[in-house]
C-alpha cells in the first residue's frame, strides 16, 4: 500500500514498483488524482475505488 501515490515521492514508488509488475493498492486525496495515476496509455490497471 502506497499512500499519497498522487505526487512526488509517493507517485515515484507507486510508478516504480508497477514498472517492476507489483500488485499496488494506492490512496490519493481525491478521485481526480488517483485517476491521473493509473490512466496513462498502455498501463495495464485493475482498479477498485473505494470512498471513505
């Protein structure tokens, strides 16, 4: 689990560690963010939101 995967140091190891083909669980602030994060062409994403 990474939080705060939206930016800067979190987003760094969140895009690493998916490189490499790890299963994450990532939290962001918003939905906006998060979606920036996975919605990139050519990345693979399963994705389950979940609202607090």
């Amino acid at each position: 689990m990474i939080i705060g995967a939206s930016k800067g140091l979190g987003r760094a190891l969140a895009l690493a560690f998916a490189k490499e083909g790890a299963r994450l669980a990532i939290c962001c602030r918003t939905a906006e963010n998060l979606l920036r994060v996975l919605h990139k062409p050519g990345r693979r994403n399963c994705v389950k939101p979940i609202s607090a």
